[in-house]
C-alpha cells in the first residue's frame, strides 16, 4: 500500500504539472477511521493528499458523468470497468481522460472488523497485507484477505481493465470454484421462501437513495422514482413502493453493473442490495456470454443486437 | 428535583406495569442495526446501545406520517373532503432516548409549535410522549455534542435522566410528565446521598471522554451573504453524492414531503421525510430549480443547520452534536470540519 500511494501521488502530481490534465480524481484520507473521502486534487500541492488503503470502497467513475476537463482518475478493477461503461455509455469521453489503474487486493468491510472488537474501533493501520485494528481497551492484527468485502471476495477482474498508467504490477486473478453459488441459493427457493427473503432483505430500508446515489449506473437526470409526472411509485414506506424502487433500479442495472460494490457500501442500514443484481450479473453470463465493462468498443448486451446470439428464442 | 433509584432487576417489571398505561418505544435490534421502534408486548429496550443509526425522531415524526383521509364515494355525504385521519395520541413513553436526541426534539418543536402555527400532528404526538433518557456513560468518538449546547447528561427536553449506575440506574425527575410515569411503573425509592455524588463523577468523566472540540462562537456575527458565498463550498460539495442518509440518521432534519395516494374510493394525504439533498426537493413547477447544483444543495444542509436556525431562533445551532451524519455519511463529508471551517472563515476584501 505505501508503494502504491508514492507512485499514485508521484504520477497525479506529474499529470498535473506538466498540464495533461486539469484535474486528478482519487482518495484522501477521511476524518474518522476506515474512511476515505473521493477527492478532486486540482494543483500538484493538493495531489499529495491523494492515499490508497483498504477502504476506498466508492466508485469513483461516478464522479466522471458528463464532466468537461480533462481527468486524471485513480481506477481499481472495478472502477476500470464502470469508466469502460461510461465510455460506451457516452457519459464520458476516452481522451479526456488519463487513468491511473491500480492492480486491488480487495477492499474491507468495516462493520464487519467492527465485530471483531468489543468497543468502538478508533484506529485503523496498514502495513503491506495486515490491518492493526484498535479500540481504547484492545488492539489486534488481521489479514485483509480475511475480511474483504462480499463483492470483492467474488472478484475475478481485480486488475484495471483499461489505463494509461499502471501502479505496481498486475496482481493474480483469482478463479473461483462456483461464483453464483449466492445465487443459485435464491433460484433453488420456492416462490413463498423467495419471498420471504426478499421481503426480510429489504427490511430496514428507509429510502435515503444511497445506493442509488452511490452507483456510477444510475445517472439518469431524474430517476424514475423522482418523477412526478407521471409518478411511477408511491414515496412513502410502503413495502410494495420499497420492493418496485429495488426492482426497477436492478433491471436498469442488468448487463452493465459490474459488482463493484458501492451501493452496498454505501447503504447506512447494510441492506445486501447486490442480492439483485448478481441474479442479472448472472443472466448476462449465461444468456449472453457477457460482463460488463471489459471493451470500449462493445455496446451492453440489453442495447445491441448480434445475429449469432448464444440464445435461440431469436434465431 | 427529585431523583429515584431503581434496581436493574425491578427494570423489566416496572417496565412492564408502565405499559399498561403507555406505549412504550426503545431502542431495539433490526437486523444488525438498533432503530428505535414501538416496543411488542414482551420486548425489552436495549440500554446499551451508544447510539442508533436512525434518531428517535421517528416517534414524534414517522417517516411516512397519514394526516387526512378522504372517500370519493359520491353517494355519502362528506364526500370530497379531507378529514382529519384517526391516529391514536394515548399517552406514550419513549425508554432510553439519549440527551442529544431529546435535545433535538426540543429544537425541532421551535419549528413546529411556533406562536403563528402550530402543527396538530407533531405537536399532539409530543404532547402525548414522556421522555425518559439515558446518560452516555461512554461517548463514542462521534459524540461532539458538549460543543453544540448538549452533553452526555443533558437534561434539555427530557422528562426523566436515566444514569446507568451498573447495577442499577438513578432516575432524576425533571417534569410532572415525567413524575407520572415512575410513579405509574411504581418506582420510588429515593437515592442516597452518596448517588448523587457518584452520578456527579459519572457526569464529569463522560463530559470529559468527549475529545471534539467544534468552534462555533463566530457563526452569529457572520455575514450570512459571506458565508453563503464562500469559496469553500465547491471542495466541501465535491464527493457528496446527495443521498439523503445525512438528513435521514439527523434528529434535527424535520423537512418533509406531502402525497395524495387513492385507492379505489379511498384517498389518503401522507406526509414522508423529505431531503434538501435531493434535487426534486427545490424543483418548481415552473421547471426552475433554485437549488440544482450539488453544491447548492450541501451549502443549504449546513448554511441551515448552523446559521439560518441559529440567525431565526437564537437558540444555538440545528445539530446536537450527536455525530450520526459523521458516522453514515457514505464518502465522511464532517460536520465537525465544515462547521470549524465556517466559523474560522473571513472574506478576501
Ligand atoms: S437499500 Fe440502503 S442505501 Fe438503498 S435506499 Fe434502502 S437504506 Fe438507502
Ligand atoms: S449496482 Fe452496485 S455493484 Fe452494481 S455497479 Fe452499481 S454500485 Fe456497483
Ligand atoms: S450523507 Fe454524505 S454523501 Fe449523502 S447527501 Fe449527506 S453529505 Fe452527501
Ligand atoms: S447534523 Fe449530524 S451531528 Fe448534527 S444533529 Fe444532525 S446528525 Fe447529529
């Protein structure tokens, strides 16, 4: 991590000086512990605040949507992907952008650590592959491979997958034995446990939209649950308005959403909003042979058409 | 003022001889977070928990809120006409309220029980609620509210201070409300002498335990157009992504929403939380959005909260310190920070 952080800042500060670009998208440390705080560095002074640690959850393509300058952006595999999506997706163009890819180990999940501690964790240190987490009565080490968020530890495409420059060297992907198996999980149910899933995941929803807010997918100018005219859903806790905003939101997801994560780091009631879209992750796999984000030069398999489709409903 | 001192194992009893003459609410497990929510027949308050991810506004202000109903049947003879829906304001009692959340409501009510209006919902929900708080024997981190004219030991707004005392905890009367409801859960043995010096100690230390320190002492003789156009606001603003999680977790947030829902003949008007983050809050029907910018939107939340309440009431700032906002905001936007940042902040001349 501490290599990493002397290159991304030598490189920001370097893009910055020699004017290739205007701005440096990154993170600086938060206020608190286990925070980092998405950061437009403007001057090469301000770059050397840029950091990298296990808690840069955010996706930070979502701060490129229909910016004009030209843009420095720091991007984990996941980010690479949703700036790929973003391209395709005309939100933002390819050269006015510089992205500096950063090869991940996966990022933690706090409230998990939090656990691991009887009191409030109030320091949170990184040295290579060990976290030291302490709280005013304890202090402990742990691996960050122990602890990593759900979506990370299902990763495969933790190397950017598009950059100009690249931090360190590319890391191992890992391959794993079964991906869906959350998945499968859900489809094996009959309709009455699928609903009572469904029904107790989103228990605790208030609506505050952070997923939503959080995700670099859902940039309409106005969401359909914003719109008032006609208005699609009712607005208030209502359990069947609560499960449409959901739905909906997942289907507008489906073949773009790269399980980076946000949303769900995002959510102050830690609702496991990822349970929808892995279902369609999943579908665009098996019915389209498709992931999302890898080629600028290929369209979203629910926005283009190929006549050699693996499925045989249009044939 | 008397204070009384209650046994942890007589708790639970004289808990539940209370619900027989109120609803109780308290802080309670919903999946891994603690929420305060109305207590069921043999739930026990969890008085542990620092502090819940959402306030206890919700048990004077529910997040979606009937106030009138109507019926659109032609063939009766109101017809048409909102009326008043039928909610129930029998004496209720929230169990474990943390001081800063009580001082909250206090704030909150210099807003919905003014001497021009008085709205009948909030103000009838309040009247109907005693409040019995709980000390913060050990702030979190979070906790900055001995800045914000609060404290772990505040007694603003309460009716009943709770001390944890381990084995026990000493109630201190602060109003007749709250006199009612110990002598109702039948609790009233007097403490001693030595108590009340040893709930001085706990008080001292837990004041003390709050390392935060928030300057607020210029913002009133801050120009407000200065502070409004700061160049801060745009570095503040940037990673904001305008959820409304801020708002949503703030005891002091009260903004809301209205909607009309009909179902076949029945209509009824809702009143939701609503958020000054999200764009649509501001959005005229004209099309026009004073506040359209991101920016604009996180300059209001905390222009509002600590100078335009602090310039209109003169009764401190909108945010007790409480710190939830610091804790769920998704990208670590500080209150503590901006605040400090406002009140150090001089224009350029
Ligand atoms: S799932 Fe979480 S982040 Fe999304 S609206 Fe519900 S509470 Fe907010
Ligand atoms: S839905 Fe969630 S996991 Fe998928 S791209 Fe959006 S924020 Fe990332
Ligand atoms: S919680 Fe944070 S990101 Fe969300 S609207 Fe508030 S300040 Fe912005
Ligand atoms: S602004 Fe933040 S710290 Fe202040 S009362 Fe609201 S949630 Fe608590």
């Amino acid at each position: 991590m501490e290599s990493y952080i002397e290159q991304i800042r030598t490189l920001a500060v370097d893009l910055l000086k020699s004017g290739k670009v205007d701005v440096v998208i990154g993170y600086r440390r938060g206020s608190v512990p286990m925070a980092t705080v998405p950061f437009m560095a403007r001057t090469p002074e301000q770059a050397k605040q840029l950091t990298w640690d296990s808690h840069c959850t955010l996706n930070l393509a979502n701060y490129l949507t229909n910016r004009q300058e030209k843009i420095g952006i720091i991007a984990k595999g996941c980010d690479s992907r949703n700036i790929v999506n973003h391209i395709v997706e005309n939100k933002i163009n390819r050269d006015q952008l510089h992205i500096i890819g950063v090869p991940c180990k996966g990022m933690v999940n706090p409230k998990e650590l939090q656990t691991l501690l009887d009191d409030e964790i109030i320091s949170c240190a990184e040295t290579g592959s060990t976290l030291t987490i302490a709280s005013s009565q304890a202090e402990i080490k742990i691996e960050r491979e122990d602890h990593l968020r759900n979506n990370c530890s299902l990763c495969t495409h933790r190397n950017p997958v598009i950059y100009d420059d690249l931090v360190g060297e590319a890391v191992e992907e890992p391959v794993l034995d079964d991906p869906f198996k959350d998945v499968n999980a859900i489809e094996a149910m009959d309709a009455d446990e699928k609903w009572n899933y469904f029904d107790d995941l989103l228990d605790g929803c208030i609506r505050c939209y952070a997923c939503r807010n959080a995700c670099p997918l859902c940039y309409c100018p106005t969401c359909f649950v914003d719109e008032s005219d006609p208005q699609w859903v009712g607005k208030g806790q209502n359990d069947t308005d609560i499960k449409t905003f959901h739905f909906l939101r997942a289907f507008h997801c489906a073949g773009r959403c790269t399980d980076c994560g946000a949303c769900e780091a995002a959510c102050p009631m830690d609702i496991h909003v990822r349970a929808f879209t892995r279902k369609l992750i999943k579908d665009s796999k098996e019915l389209f042979g498709w992931e999302a984000g890898m080629d600028i030069s290929k369209r979203p398999p629910l926005d283009t058409f190929a006549p050699d489709d693996p499925n045989d409903f249009i044939k | 003022m008397k204070v009384i001192k209650i046994d942890k194992n007589k708790w639970t009893k004289g808990l539940d001889t209370a619900r027989e003459s109120y609803q109780l609410f308290g802080p309670v497990k919903i999946k891994e977070n603690h929420c305060f929510a109305p207590l069921k027949r043999d739930q026990q308050p969890d008085m542990t928990v620092v502090d819940t991810v959402l306030s206890p506004k919700s048990t004077v202000f529910p997040q979606t809120e009937k106030l009138m109903t109507a019926t659109l049947d032609t063939s009766k003879p109101n017809h048409h006409l909102m009326e008043r829906a039928d909610t129930d304001y029998s004496p209720r009692a929230v169990i474990g309220i943390r001081p800063f959340d009580a001082r909250a409501i206090d704030l909150v009510k210099l807003n919905f029980d003014t001497k021009d209006h008085r709205d009948p919902y909030w103000c009838d929900a309040h009247d109907a609620t005693t409040f019995v708080g709980l000390a913060v024997n050990t702030p979190s981190q979070f906790d900055f509210s001995t800045s914000m004219d609060s404290g772990p030991f505040d007694e603003k707004g309460l009716d009943v201070l709770l001390v944890d005392m381990d084995t026990g905890y000493l109630a201190k009367i602060l109003t007749p409300k709250g006199e009612a409801f110990m002598a109702c859960a039948g609790f009233n043995r007097e403490a001693t002498a030595g108590d009340l010096q040893k709930m001085e100690e706990l008080k001292k230390a837990a004041e003390q335990a709050i390392t935060t320190q928030v300057e607020t002492d210029n913002l009133r003789e801050k120009s407000l157009l200065d502070l409004h156009q700061a160049p801060f606001w745009d570095d503040v603003a940037f990673s904001c992504i305008n959820c409304g999680t801020c708002t949503f977790v703030c005891p002091t947030c009260w903004c809301f929403d209205i909607q009309d829902e009909t179902k076949g003949n029945n209509t009824t008007r809702f009143r939701n939380w609503d958020s000054c983050m999200s764009p649509l809050f501001t959005l005229h029907g004209s099309g026009h959005n004073p506040r359209g910018e991101k920016t604009q939107r996180v300059r209001q939340r905390f222009m509002h909260k600590l100078k335009y309440f602090l310039d209109k009431y003169d009764q401190g700032t909108m945010c007790v310190g409480c710190g939830r906002c610091v804790k769920s905001c998704p990208v670590n936007i500080d209150i503590r920070e901006v605040c400090n940042v406002m009140n150090a902040y001089e224009p350029q001349k």
